[in-house]
C-alpha cells in the first residue's frame, strides 16, 4: 500500500469516527458512509474534509442534524460550497 492509500484510508478513518461519534444526531451507516467519505476526499481533493465537517457542526451550533431532510447532500453542499470560496 502506497503513502497515500494509507494517507487516504486514515483521513476516511477520521471522517467516519467523526461522523459516528461527534455529529450529534448523524444517521451513521458504516456501508454507506464509507463509500460517501471516499467520494466526498476524491471529488473535492486538496479540501479537509474533516474539517469542513466540523466547520458545518459549529455553523449549525452543534444542533442534531435530524433536522435536515438529507445530512449527507447538506455536507456535500457545505463542502462544494467551501471549494468554491476557496476558488475565489
């Protein structure tokens, strides 16, 4: 396995503890947020995603997320959004 692989598979492993762990009310499912953490680090390469997450939880004052009709596109969204003001 090459530096990166285990770079990428460590940077999953932290989303996925985060998203289990510290996103207050987050419908965690491990089959399919493993696969929405890899598509989020491989579609928005060169962002944090982890910490785009956490810029999301506080942004929302650490509310639970149940809220929301569909976490996982509102965390797509955010993270889109980031790259964006970063871009400009």
């Amino acid at each position: 396995m090459s530096a990166r692989n285990k770079a990428s598979s460590t940077e999953v492993a932290a989303v996925l503890a985060y998203l289990q762990n510290r996103l207050p009310a987050y419908p965690f499912d491990a089959k399919i947020d493993q696969d929405f953490v890899e598509e989020l680090i491989e579609d928005f390469g060169g962002v944090n995603v982890l910490e785009e997450i956490k810029n999301f939880r506080w942004f929302n004052d650490s509310k639970p997320v149940s809220n929301l009709r569909s976490v996982r596109l509102a965390l797509r969204r955010w993270i889109a959004n980031s790259k964006k003001r970063r871009a400009s």
